[in-house]
C-alpha cells in the first residue's frame, strides 16, 4: 500500500473513531485546554497569549540553544499535536518563523482559533487535519524542518500515541541537516529508557540531549539530526540571547539540561 492509499484508509478510520470532545476552562489568570477529562492538554496566559505559559512547552524551545539567534526566522517549524497552541503560536508571533502544524482532531483546531488566539493560515503558518504519523511521511515535507516538536498524547495522558523507532525514523527524514527534534515524554505508563532506546536507534545516541522531568513529570528530550557537542560557554551565551530576545527562561535550562547517556549493556 503507498503513502496515498494508506492516508486514505487511516482517514476512514478515524472518521469512524469518536474524538474526544474538546472543552474550555480558566480560572481568571490562564485558560486551559481539555480533552474530555480534567487533564490539562494546553494552556495560555491570557494577559499574554503568545507567550508559552507551562514550563515542560518552554523547554521544547531548547533547540534554540543549538542554531544562530540571527537565524532563527529564516527557519521551518513544525508541531505534531497542536494542543492550545502554544508553540505554534510562539513561533510564528515570537519567532516570525514559518510553521506547519499537524493535529488529527478538527474540535482542537477550531477551539484553538476561537479560544486561543492561533492565527488563521497564511505565508507564515498552514495547519494541516490529519494524522501525524502518516503526514510526516508525505514527500514534501522530507529534509524541510528545522525545528521539529512532537506532543501526542491520548486524552487520558498516558503514554505518547507514537513511540516507536520507526515513528522517530521518520522524524529523523523531515530535518534539515542541523535540525532538531524535541519530544514530550510524559506520560503515567510510558517508561522513558525504553522511548530514549527508541529515540538513539533512530538518531544515535551521541545525537540526544534531554532535561530532568519538571515537577508534574514531564522530561523533554532532544535529538539533533546531525550531533554536536558545544562547550558550556556557547550555549550559555545561546541561552542569555533567547532570555534577551525572546523572554525565555534559557540560562536556567543549562542547570538541568545535558547529554543523554543510556546504561551500557552488562555481560
């Protein structure tokens, strides 16, 4: 089956699969997105709403410490999952950088658009209705994203949705040569060796970086498709340019923020 058959067919299964159903909440400060349950899937400062308002959606930005500041809105971004759209939203109004979007569920868009400020589609950004896993493989996307943000999750918040080598080897096709993906790795079930084995199989082990879990357990990871390894002092002067220019809490990252090494293999 090509890649046309099998999105057709992946769309006609979700269609006959109920979404869950989308709501708003906010408590006078923030307002919160939730997908059929209490579980926060997004939120939005609403005194500043293209600002990225929770810490874990911060630390996905950590890509910035490894590209030119100068640089930065002559780049491609892309989100798996839209959630409230934080990301999406500080890229393009924050970062005047051109963003692609992919969100499989049609109520989070338009909640996203009435609710959260996201911007309607234009030069800047496209949101693409779709599934993730299968878009990602569509041609015209491959070698073209230089920062590249995956956050999916069912509505319970459980594990990521796609967790697999395979998924990460796709991921791994969309970068440009010194593009980076960042990945959410919360999740009460899921077990964060085993999505970081998957994560080096596809990129290497020398390509991943990742953060200690925030208080609500959320670790973010970080892949390059091409590894380096820049000394402290260039990254903390990266770090103090993103606090600068983009009101970012990036020198307290590098306090947190280091090379992954997995457990060697025991005889």
């Amino acid at each position: 089956m090509d890649w046309c058959e099998e999105l057709t067919t992946r769309k006609k299964q979700t269609a006959a699969t109920s979404l869950p159903e989308v709501s708003v909440s906010d408590d006078g400060v923030a307002r919160y997105l939730h997908l059929g349950t209490p579980w926060v899937q997004g939120s939005m400062k609403m005194a500043a709403p293209f600002d990225i308002d929770l810490e874990y959606v911060q630390r996905m930005m950590a890509w910035l410490l490894f590209v030119e500041p100068e640089r930065v809105s002559r780049r491609h971004a892309m989100q798996l999952g839209l959630g409230a759209g934080a990301i999406t939203k500080f890229c393009v109004k924050k970062l005047r950088m051109k963003s692609t979007v992919v969100e499989l569920n049609p109520q989070v868009i338009s909640v996203c658009r009435s609710w959260f400020k996201l911007p309607p589609d234009s030069a800047k950004l496209e949101v693409v209705l779709g599934d993730a896993a299968l878009e990602i493989r569509n041609d015209q996307w491959l070698g073209t994203v230089d920062a590249l943000a995956v956050d999916l999750y069912d509505h319970d918040a459980a594990a990521p949705v796609l967790d697999s080598a395979e998924f990460y080897k796709d991921c791994r096709a969309l970068l440009t040569d010194d593009g980076v993906l960042t990945v959410n790795l919360f999740g009460r079930s899921s077990s964060y060796e085993s999505s970081v084995a998957k994560l080096a199989e596809a990129f290497g082990e020398e390509a991943l970086w990742a953060f200690k879990p925030t208080r609500e357990g959320n670790t973010i990871v970080l892949a390059q498709r091409t590894p380096t390894r820049p000394t402290r002092a260039e990254l903390m002067a990266r770090a103090e340019e993103a606090k600068t220019r983009w009101d970012l809490p990036a020198p307290k990252w590098l306090r947190v923020f280091k090379p992954v090494k997995t457990e060697p293999e025991r005889a």
